[in-house]
C-alpha cells in the first residue's frame, strides 16, 4: 500500500522508539522536501503536456480554418460556373416535376372516364334486368 509522505512519518513514528524519532528528524525532512521537488516536478511535466496538447490543437484548429479558407476561395473562383450548373439542374427539376404532374393528371382523368364508363355499364346492366325482370313476370302472370 503506497503511503503519502505524512502517513509515512506517522508510521515511522509510531514503530521507533521514543529516542529514535530525534535522530530520524533529519532524513524525514529530507524525504519531505524530496517529495515536495516531486511534486513540483510532476506539476511541471503536467502544464508541459497540457501546453503541447492546446498547441497542437490550435495548429489543428488553424488547419482546419485554412482548410476552409481555401475551400471558399475555391467556390469564389468557380462560382459562375457552380450557379450555371444549380440552375441547370434546377431546371432539369422543374421538367421532371411539369412532367410528372402532367402524368398524374391523364392518370387521373383515365381513372375518372373508366368510373364513368363502369357506372354507365352498371346503369345499362340494371335496365337490361328490369327489363328482364318486367318480361318474366308478364309471362307468369299469363
């Protein structure tokens, strides 16, 4: 079990005899400073690793913005053509659209003549059996 520098003074203290603790004073002064440059050292390696870290994410962060800079210098320079090209296939959309609705609509109106039809079907089959019906029983009433 790893212990920090005052529980292992404690420890050392409490397993010595009392005349041992005044001649272990010095080393465990010596440990408590050591530990303290330790400390100082591991907070100094940390902002160095924290400092690398934020510098490379500008360096990354500054890619990327002239990433993008180049990318709209680009479309600036070809932005006549890329309009041409949207309005185009803009066009193109709107052809495709005309069409389909045109479609749609003779769909539709097919649809509606077939009803028409079926229904003036159905009307000319019902008069033909009423017709029926009337001649059948004419003949049985004779």
């Amino acid at each position: 079990r790893l212990l920090s520098g005052a529980e292992r003074t404690t420890v050392k203290r409490q397993s010595l005899p009392v005349q041992d603790i005044t001649m272990n004073s010095q080393p465990t002064e010596r440990f408590v400073k050591q530990e303290h440059e330790d400390h100082i050292i591991a907070q100094v390696h940390e902002r160095k690793k924290t400092v690398e870290r934020q510098r490379k994410r500008v360096i990354c962060i500054a890619g990327e913005k002239q990433e993008r800079i180049e990318f709209l210098e680009k479309l600036v320079d070809t932005k006549p053509e890329v309009v041409k090209k949207m309005k185009q296939s803009m066009e193109e959309l709107e052809k495709k659209l005309t069409n389909v609705t045109e479609q749609l609509a003779e769909e539709r109106r097919k649809r509606e003549e077939a009803e028409e039809r079926s229904l003036v079907g159905a009307e000319k089959e019902k008069e033909d059996l009423r017709k029926r019906l009337n001649e059948m029983e004419t003949m049985a009433e004779q």
